[in-house]
C-alpha cells in the first residue's frame, strides 16, 4: 500500500513540476530535437552541408526513437534543472552533486545513444585507433539497442523523479 502512494505521488508530483516548468521544458525539448536530429543525420548545416551522412534510410521507427529520446530527455533535463535550484534553495552540496553527476551521465548517454555501432568513429574522433574495435556485425541489432536506450532512459526518469518526490537516493546509498 505504501510503494502505491509513492507510486502516484511521484507521478502527481513530477507532472506538477513540469507544469510549472512548461517553459524549460518547451526549450530543453527543441533544442535536444534540433541536435539529436542533426547527431542522427536528418539534416546538414544549409550552406556549408556539414553534418552527418547516413548510409541508411530514415524509417518510421526512427522517428518514433527520436522523439521518444528527446521528450524523455528534456523531461529529465527539466528535473535536473529543478533539482538543482532546489538544492540551492535548500543548501544542500549532496543534491547539488548528485545532480550535476547524474546531468553529465545523461548528456554522455544521450551523444552516446545516437549510434551504438558507431563507437569505433567516436572512438577515433577523439584520438585513439588503438581502441577502434570492429562493430559492424552489430548492425542487425541496432533496433534492439535502441529499445534499450529508451528503456534506460525511462528507467532513469523514474529513479529521477522518485528521489525528487521521496528526498532519498537510491543509487546515491548502493554506492556507499
């Protein structure tokens, strides 16, 4: 009987957020839409045609991917952001460290989620053909990939939401 209040009261209690917060939200969803789209390679930079050349075609399901990751990450965002100024008004370090962490492992997951099979490009963007390792036989599974992107992203707006509305941090207690 208690988890199902905590249930509906996190649920009740992030919706409320996120009214007040409409405008964040708005802003954090059309800007993670306009980069998650050109990280994806629906669109180049008009006149210098920078960008991202995709070598397969944009399906149904990559619509449906992209928006379900840009409205769940925006919803995240916008909570972040929430937490943040809480712990602020609060004065509380703990939050405020939690929240720039979790922040930073979002936006790394988010660049990362764009192309799983695309780590060895990434890989040697940043320097290093040592660590290039060959994923081109894990294209027949880029669908799969994706639905766990989302679940993870689901499940990383719920842990979000429940430590907004409980004050208590799961993860932050398993790692001490």
């Amino acid at each position: 009987m208690e988890k199902d209040k905590i249930k509906s009261g996190f649920v009740r209690n992030t919706l409320e957020i996120l009214n007040e917060n409409k405008a964040k939200l708005v802003v954090s969803f059309l800007i993670i839409l306009i980069a998650y789209s050109f990280l994806y390679g629906l669109w180049k930079i008009p006149v210098l045609e920078l960008g991202i050349s995709r070598m397969s075609v944009v399906g149904t399901f990559d619509y449906i991917f992209i928006f379900w990751v840009t409205l769940l990450s925006s919803v995240l965002i916008t909570l972040f952001i929430y937490e943040k100024k809480q712990a602020f008004v609060e004065k509380t370090q703990h939050a405020t460290t939690v929240s720039i962490g979790g922040f930073g492992g979002a936006l790394t997951g988010f660049f990362a989620s764009v192309c799983p099979i695309c780590q060895g490009i990434v890989i040697v963007g940043l320097g290093s053909t040592l660590l290039s390792i060959p994923t081109s036989f894990l294209t027949a599974y880029t669908n799969v990939f994706k639905v766990v992107s989302l679940g993870l992203l689901g499940l990383a707006l719920v842990l979000k939401s429940e430590s907004i509305y409980t004050k208590y941090c799961r993860a932050c207690n398993i790692l001490k």
